[in-house]
C-alpha cells in the first residue's frame, strides 16, 4: 500500500464529508465544484497556509508536528477512530525507510488467556488479530461462530495453516448473508477495521494479501475499501440467524490484551430474561454435546473441499 496515496485519499474523502454549514462557514448560497470543504477552508480552520495544507494532502506528513495533525483533525471533524488513524498514517510516514518494519502480530494465545475464555460460561469469547484471524475461542465462542469455523472460504481447508478469517467469511461466502442478519452493517464495519489495521501496520504481509484477496474477489468489499472509513469496535449489540438455535441479538464488549500486542477478546452476552438469553443457553447445551469441551487454539487442517467461488450474499 502506498503510504502517500493511503494519506492523501483519506484526507480527500475526510474533506469532503464536512459541509460548510457544519464547519460554520457560511456559503451565501454560492454554487460549490467540490463536496464538503476546500483546502484553503480547511487550512483556515486549522490555522495553517493553503500550500502546507495542500503538501499535507499530497501524502506529506514526515516531520509533520502533532499538534497541526490535532488542528487538522478538529478542522476535519474526525472522530475518535479517523483520529487515530491519522496520527498513524503520519506515524508511519516519519518511519525511515531502512527501518526495520514491526514484527508481525504474535498469533500464539497465552495459557493465562486460554484459561480466562474457559471461565466464561455464559458467554461466547473469541481472541482475534487486528485482520480478524480467530485465534482462539471458548466452547460458546466456537458454537456461535460455527458458521465462520466451519466455512471452507473464511477457514482455508486448502492452505495449510490458515486461521478462520471474519472478514474473508463475509465477503466470500455466500451463506453470511444468512448468518447476519444486519449483513451490509457487518461488512461495512469488517472493512473499516481492516482500514484501521493497515494504518497501524501497513507492513503486514498478511493483511495486505487479505485485501488484495478480498478486492479481487468482492466488488463490494473493494468499494467499501475506496472509501477509507475507519471504525473502533468496542461494543454494542450485534444480531446473528444461527441455524442451530435461531435468531440471537447479543450485547459484545472489546477487551485490549496490553500483554499481548494487536490481540483483543470479543465477548458476547445476552439480556437476561431475553428470548436470546434462552436461544444462548440452548446453543450452550447443543456446544456440550460433543465429547470435545475444552477450550483449544484454533487450527487449520488441509483436508479435500470444494472452492465454493466467489458469489456475492444476495441482501433485499
């Protein structure tokens, strides 16, 4: 990924969000060629010249102050994520080019973590990457997200060693659709956490290989990637259509692991007394079932399948 291009497409697309009403510029009505503001209005609200502006925009932020990326995000009205993302756009943009890129993202879950998803029995617990690789989840974790788990697209039968990926999973198999019932919410929210990823790590092989994946094989995905919105995702309430114990609308939480770098807990509960609390621990009682109930790394195994293609879900 280019970092100029990355920076100069996400300053562009920032502009043109904010109108001049919203910004408090008054515009007497005058006919606008650009959407939202223009650069001099942005360099005015930020408090620099046009031409430094317009050098930020062009991908210049090497050596560039955090306080003018401050006034450059309050001029932007960005939120708490899009700030972020700036700050690490220009982040890696002051990384000299002999640097040594960051090590990739440990992919081993601690014992201590392990141990901390099996305590969770009312819950289903996944521990994900930044890309979205599960890299592990408790018996619930693993009976909600079945679907994901047992998708030959997110999981990668054929390539040894791949970990189930959500975002793969929703874009390439058909089925999702199905699972999530909010399905254009979901992608929309996979790919802006992805853009958020390549913020923090644009060296990451993986990832950039999961995107040029996912931009070749979805129309959708590669449109929603030219958008550039970044999103946190810390908590709310997601919907899932489980073919085992049906319609499910459950409250999640993101939990930051600071002992293990780009790891996260994601947690998912239902209201008591709610229809999804019992639909939850029906699915807990089905998860029990099988003589495997303990809690493992998640692995991928080879094993002989069908590509199933790459056929967008149908959404009414």
């Amino acid at each position: 990924m280019d970092r100029k291009e990355e920076i100069r497409e996400f300053l562009i697309s920032r502009r043109a969000k904010v109108s001049p009403e919203q910004a408090g510029i008054p515009s007497y009505g005058e006919l606008r060629r650009v959407p939202g503001l223009r650069r001099e209005e942005v360099a005015q609200l930020a408090g620099v010249s046009t031409d430094y502006y317009t050098r930020l925009e062009r991908g210049s932020l090497r050596g560039v102050s955090d306080a003018v990326l401050e006034a450059v995000a309050s001029a932007l009205r960005l939120d708490e994520a899009e700030r972020a993302h700036l700050l690490d756009l220009a982040r890696t943009a002051n990384t000299p080019s002999g640097r040594t890129p960051r090590r990739p993202t440990q992919q081993r879950v601690r014992p201590g973590v392990m141990r901390l998803l099996d305590g969770m029995t009312g819950a289903a617990a996944l521990v994900q990457n930044g890309r979205g690789d599960v890299l592990a989840a408790n018996m619930l974790g693993r009976a909600l997200y079945s679907e994901v788990f047992n998708s030959a697209v997110s999981s990668g039968r054929d390539v040894r060693g791949r970990l189930p990926n959500q975002a793969r999973y929703v874009f390439l198999d058909p089925r999702a659709g199905d699972f999530y019932p909010d399905w254009n919410a979901v992608a929309a929210i996979s790919v802006a956490m992805l853009r958020l990823e390549s913020g923090r790590n644009p060296h990451d092989r993986a990832l950039n290989e999961l995107v040029g994946e996912l931009s070749t094989g979805s129309g959708l995905f590669a449109a929603l990637w030219a958008g550039h919105d970044v999103r946190i995702h810390t908590t709310g309430t997601k919907r899932f259509h489980h073919p085992v114990a049906g319609d499910l609308s459950l409250q999640y939480e993101t939990l930051d692991l600071p002992g293990d770098e780009g790891q996260f807990v994601f947690t998912f509960t239902a209201e008591p007394g709610s229809a999804s609390e019992n639909a939850l621990a029906f699915l807990a009682s089905w998860a029990a079932s099988p003589p495997e109930t303990t809690t493992a790394p998640v692995r991928s195994h080879a094993q002989p399948g069908r590509n199933p293609g790459k056929t967008e879900p149908s959404h009414d």
